[in-house]
DNA sequence: GGTTTATGAATGAAAG
DNA sequence: CTTTCATTCATAAACC
C-alpha cells in the first residue's frame, strides 16, 4: 500500500470538455472512446503494419480519416499510440521477472489483440532495445553523448521520422542582470553569508545549449 | 505490478504527493510534483509574464524562490518548462503542419487503395491564428487548471531573452511518397460545417503576485 | 453495487 | 529543441 499523504492540494480536476462539435452527450461523456472501425483501423495500423511512431503530421492524417467514423481528436490518436505502446512495454517487463523458474529472457509477443481478430503482431517494430539500461546519462550529466544508437531496426517501409536538424548551437550565455524575475535585487544582501545553492546546479544546467544568443 | 486498489473515485487529486511544508518520505515517490503553491507561481511566469526561456541562473532562482512551498529541483523546474513550451509548440505545430501527410501505405482491409494519391491536404483550416489556445485537438495539453490562469496567452509577447526565439518558419518538409497511411486520398472533406469548432476562450485573469498565497 | 480491469489522459523525466 | 518513456490519475466498462 501506499501512504497516499494528501489533502490540501487543489484538486485540479482536468477534465475536458471539449465538445468536438460531434459529441455525443457533452457533460455525460467527456472521454473519448474509440468506434469499432476507429479502433480496426488503429490496431492495423499498430499491429499489422508495425506502425507505432506516427509523426504528428502521420497523427493528424490518422485522424482526419478516422473522422468519418465517428468523433475523435489528434490528441486521442497521439495518445492511442502512447498508452498502446507503454502498455506493451510495461506487459514486457514484467515479464521479465519470469516467476517460472530460472533465468530467462526474452520471449517477447503477446500483443494481444482483443475484438478484431486480425491483429498479427509483427514485432519487428521500429526501434526496440529498451530494458537494456535505458537510463545511462543523468538528466544534466556533463556529456553530451552523441553515440546514438541505432536506431534502424529494421523498418521495412519507411523511416517514420524522416526531418531532423537539430543544430546544436552552444552559445555562451550570458548572465542576467542584477533583479531576478520575481523583482527582487539579488544582491546577495542575505547577511553575508553566502547566498546558498549555487553550489552544485549552476553547471549541471548550463551546457543545455540554450539556443539563443542575445544580451542586453 | 502491483494492482494499487485503494481507495477509488473519491480522490481526485491529481499526483502531487509532495507537498510543501511537510515533505513525506523521498523513497516512495520519486517523482516530483508542483505543489499548488508553486504551479501558480511558475505559470504566473510562463503565461503571465511570458517568461518562456529562463537562463540556468535564473532557474536556481526561481527554485530557490519555490522552496519554500515545497520541495524542488532546479531540474524540475527546467523540466516544467521545458514541457511546456515543447507540449504548447507541439500543439501549435501540428496546427499549421497539415502537408501530405505521405507515408507509408498501409491497407489493412477497407479503404479502397487508390494508389497514387499525392494526398495534399494542406490547409484544412478553418481557424487560423493561435492567439487563444488555438487547437483543442491536439496531443498535448488542453489546459488543465480548473482554477488558476487561464492557458495560453498567446505565444509571444515578451520575450526575455532578446533573442528571436519563436521564429515560425514553416518547414518544408518534403513528401516521401504520395499516399497516406492508408492509401486514400484526403481531399478536403471538411465542408461538413465542421466538427470541430470549438472555440476554447481562454480569458486570462493576471494575478497580481506570485509571491505567497497560500492553497485554498 | 462495490470492486476490478482496461484504457484514456496528464505530466514529470529523459533521450536524442 | 523535439520526441519518447515511465508513472500515475481518472473513469467507463466489465466482473462478481
């Protein structure tokens, strides 16, 4: 269990009411909810195609087809994808901790596909290699690795993601002025004693390439 | 995993676990969360004042100001931002990005393949200009804050950074192939007088100062 | 009808 | 900066 401590937040409860023009009952149902086609086609998309990383252009063609069959937003799409993906990897990884006995491994397959019928999970998805130590660089660590990995699995079609520019323009930056943003002076006129945290941040933060350039 | 029952449909409040003042154990929950306090603060920033680009300096200084309601990074807060300027421009991409959509072919079953198709949508528009939270159907966002500001004012009103940051240059993007995803070609069906015409107003109210105020 | 499950939605964190 | 991953919240549908 888990000590859910809470009590004196807002609660800010998001809710979306938006009212695609085509809703059905706005007010009782504000969740999306895909057809029986919609979700046909989302799952051919995702299964029988491999197709898991739509592009947001991709997003929004897929949802301008999956208009006519009922009432649906790029962010259902996009977030189709998501869970769909998260899930499957999440499902992976439990697996891993194979109860059955000794070691074990990969054996990944089990899509499991529900009312369509027609879902054949061919895994030779696009990128795949998670659960190999995914995390191997701090959020601000001091190297920018540019040792990508490959990332071409193999895809037979296309390359879902064909841009990329990425200029990585390290500028100096400078420093600011003397108030801060909340309109204070911060003129270390704290006691003397030494204005605190800038002990360990100041440079973890600086080598993110803040494309910009400018000075007063 | 663990299936965490607990208790259901009654706690609404959304994954801020930490709250400032009394901090509970770190071990349980990793993952920091805005308390009330400094949500309004750092949105007050960001859409009140604009302040889109803060500098690592002033990242620590808006953390330290923020530590008094609350547990908190710098990294959390380069992250806050961070997310919400990519999750706010994603939303505003995918708005004017409405090319060829070209891709893959995918023909799982209905559609009619009509291969060849040049699928060139573009402006499908019906609103333009994203002055008001623009878009409703997109991936991200939707503005969550029941209570606090209203969402996006705009894009651009100020910048801090001198620099011209948000220069929207409409990418070339070019089309791989003719079709889209699933062979079809979309020809601007949208004369349906539209499903989609919300019109989210999003009237910013400006607090006054993001100085304390205490959650209700 | 209360509980469980599946899944839509949100967002912090991280990778590239 | 852009895109993806991970985790969690929320909720309707399924279950008992």
């Amino acid at each position: 269990m888990e000590p859910r401590t809470l009590q004196l937040m807002e609660q800010q409860t998001q809710q979306q009411i938006e009212d695609g023009g085509n809703n059905q009952a706005a007010g009782t149902n504000n969740r999306w909810a895909p057809t029986p086609p919609q979700l046909r086609i989302l799952k051919g998309l995702y299964y029988d195609k491999g197709f898991k990383y739509p592009t947001p252009e991709q997003i929004q063609e897929i949802c301008l087809h999956l208009k006519q069959y009922g009432q649906i937003e790029d962010k259902n799409v996009f977030f189709w994808f998501q869970n769909l993906k998260a899930r499957e990897r999440q499902k992976l990884k439990e697996f891993r901790n194979v109860p059955v006995g000794g070691s074990l491994d990969l054996n990944f397959g089990s899509t499991s596909s529900t009312d369509d019928g027609r879902s054949i999970d061919l895994n030779f998805g696009s990128r795949v290699g998670y659960g190999v130590d995914p995390y191997s660089s701090s959020p601000f660590n001091t190297n920018t690795s540019t040792t990508s990995f490959g990332t071409t699995g193999g895809q037979s079609f296309m390359e879902q993601r064909g841009g990329d520019h990425q200029e990585i323009e390290t500028l100096p930056l400078f420093p600011m002025h003397g108030e801060d943003i909340f309109g204070n002076m911060k003129t270390t006129s704290e006691g003397g004693s030494g204005y605190d945290g800038n002990s360990r941040i100041s440079l973890e933060l600086s080598l993110n390439s803040y494309k910009d350039a400018d000075m007063a």
